[in-house]
C-alpha cells in the first residue's frame, strides 16, 4: 500500500530481483520477447558508442540531478526489459512493482544526417570500424557534436514512467537511460535504427574534411579521455566511466 504521500514502501534488491524473475518467466510464457539489461561489474558501459550515450546524457544539467538513481537501479538488475526501436524506447524496471517507461527520440532530420555524412566522408573505412568505433577523434567530435550530432538532447527526448514520481526523470527513466547505454555496447547499430538511418551512408567515398583527416591505426579504438575533451567532462580516477561525480561538478541553472 502507499504511504500518506502516495509512495509504495521500501522493496529490497533481493525481493525486486525476484520479483522480476517472476516478471521476466511471465512474459516469455505469453510469447513476450524479454531483453533484460545486464551489467557485468561495475563499469555500465565500456566501448565508444554505449560511452558516447551516457556522456552526452550526463553533461545535460536537465538530467544531473536524477541520474545517480539510475546507475545504482541499471547496475543490480533492474531494467528487466529493454526493446529499442525507430524513434522509441520501451522498458520494464523493477522497483516497489514493476514500472512501464517509454523513451521516445526525435529522429535526426534529413538534412542533420546528410550533413554528418558529409563532413565525415572518407574518413571511416569499412563498417566494422564504425560499429567498433575505430575512427579518427575528429569523426568522433562530429557525431558526438552537440545538438548536431548523433546524440539527442533534452528537448530531443520524450520521457515517461508509470511510477507515482511527479518528475519527468524519475530513477526508472534514468536506469532506462543507461540501459540504452549498455544496450548500444553490444549493438551500435541500434543507434541508427533508433533514428532510422542507415549506418553504411556514413563509409561514402570521398575526400574527408579538414577535420577527419587523420585516421588512427586500424588496432587502435578510442581512448575515453578523447571523448571526456569533446564532451566537456573532467575525468578522474576512479570514478564510473573516468566521469567526475556530480557533486563535485559546477552548478548550472536547469534549461527553462
């Protein structure tokens, strides 16, 4: 039962654990596709587009504050179920009861897409480099490049949940947030079937830009402290993903 201000009490990892086997056994029963997110230790993401996802959502003040939750909720288990699909997000997340959320993209524009094509021409070589995130920093700065780029922001992103928390960016969002993070870690390409674009426009031939003109060697991926100087994000020791915690960040005002 809730409490006087209409919160369900406290429910135990453990018991939600649980709870979402029972959840998870349920919906398969039914014929359910069931795509739980699971994290293998502490780190959520670890490779150049599940890192990109996260980052770009962390240096947004609109999300600062409701974050931390999420990781915490993202970590133990409970996104219970994850599907990504053109211009939307579904997820089940197990709190005091199971909770619907639903994430939904707006799709880059026509001429957003062309443009990164464009600027980015030449400059990747085959497709597993791109999946892999095997490019040149500044073919990393141009999808990751702020309200340009491949990645949404605020005013790009749709949020709801069917917990009784009034905020837009309750903990089960925000767990939904970092599963997609974890998601596109094993399939990048994702990513583009979320703005229904396809990935293979990006290896057009042609004479790069100034800014992708150098490649790295094919065996070299990304290093995290180029994508900490793209986004603005000082990285520390021993912090999740070399990101610095948010109470030691700068204040901002929120985006009116």
């Amino acid at each position: 039962m809730p409490d006087y201000w209409g919160w369900r009490p406290y429910v135990s990892v453990a018991e939600r654990r649980a709870r979402a086997a029972r959840e998870m056994e349920k919906r398969r029963k039914q014929g359910h596709p069931v795509s739980p997110v699971i994290i293998q230790g502490r780190a959520i993401v670890k490779t150049f587009w599940g890192k990109a996802w996260c980052e770009n959502l962390e240096r947004y003040s609109d999300f600062a504050n409701r974050l931390p939750r999420g990781r915490t909720y993202v970590r133990n288990g409970s996104v219970i179920d994850l599907q990504i699909s053109e211009g939307a997000i579904q997820g089940l997340v197990s709190g005091s009861r199971i909770y619907k959320v639903s994430v939904k993209v707006t799709p880059v524009t026509k001429a957003r897409w062309k443009s990164i094509c464009h600027d980015c021409a030449g400059a990747i070589d085959s497709l597993v480099e791109l999946l892999q995130g095997r490019f040149s920093k500044g073919v990393m700065e141009r999808i990751c490049r702020q309200n340009t780029g491949l990645f949404p922001s605020p005013k790009e992103i749709h949020l709801s949940c069917s917990c009784p928390d009034w905020a837009d960016m309750c903990k089960h969002v925000a767990a939904v947030l970092y599963g997609i993070g974890a998601r596109l870690d094993e399939h990048p390409e994702l990513l583009f079937r979320l703005h229904a674009i396809k990935e293979e426009e990006l290896i057009a031939k042609g004479a790069p830009l100034p800014l992708t003109k150098q490649r790295p060697a094919r065996s070299k991926l990304l290093a995290s402290d180029d994508l900490s100087d793209i986004f603005g994000l000082e990285m520390v020791p021993g912090t999740d993903r070399g990101v610095k915690p948010l109470n030691q960040r700068r204040k901002t005002p929120l985006r009116e």
